[in-house]
C-alpha cells in the first residue's frame, strides 16, 4: 500500500494530493527515513507525520486501500503522537505586526528563542 493513499484513508489528511505533498517535501518519514509517496508500508511501520504545525507519529496496525470513517481509522493505527499544545502555548509564539518589514536578524533570533529552538 502506498504511504500517502494510507495517510489520506486513516484521515491524518484532508486529501490525497496534500498527502503525497506533505511526502514530497519531506515532512513524512517511515521507519525513521524519509518517504516518498509511492513507498510501500505495511503492519508494523511506524510513520511520522508532520502537518498543521504538529508532528503526528503513528504505527501501522492495517492497511487499508479505502478511505474509512473515524471509528475504522483509529482501528487501523496505534497513536503514539506527543498532546497538542495547549492554547497557552500556542500563543507564545511571537506575532509581528502586519506591514512592519522583513524580521531583522536580532528579531528572528528572538523568535527562535521563544520557539525554543
């Protein structure tokens, strides 16, 4: 089964061409190394997601070739995934004011500091 077909069916994305995307541009991995969409998984794979700003780390438990519904989705992966941030946390990321520029350098490394990076 192919790795952007088993995202979009187990609902991790919207569709499938976000999915095979999300492949090309490396934010998904399989057994640790980076994925292409048409790489074949199976039971046991374990495969890290990165979309809408969160990592999402799940194991294969079945593939499956259709897009199923919420209750059969969760059947057919093992959510290993770290919670959401909170909307606390969420919101400490630093938002500059519309139409004030480019970040100079010394703002883009007080963004990463509140990143945490």
């Amino acid at each position: 089964m192919r790795v952007d077909a088993w995202i979009w069916s187990v609902r991790l994305t919207k569709t499938r061409s976000i999915a095979a995307t999300a492949c090309r541009a490396g934010h998904v991995k399989v057994n640790g190394e980076r994925a292409k969409p048409a790489q074949s998984i199976r039971a046991g794979d374990e495969v890290r997601l990165f979309h809408a700003g969160r990592e999402r780390i799940v194991v294969v438990k079945r593939p499956v070739s259709k897009r199923v519904g919420p209750p059969v989705a969760a059947e057919c992966l093992i959510d290993k995934s770290p919670p959401p941030p909170t909307p606390v946390e969420a919101a400490v990321v630093g938002i500059r004011d519309r139409g004030t520029g480019r970040p100079t350098k010394r703002d883009r490394r007080e963004m990463q500091s509140l990143r945490g990076r």
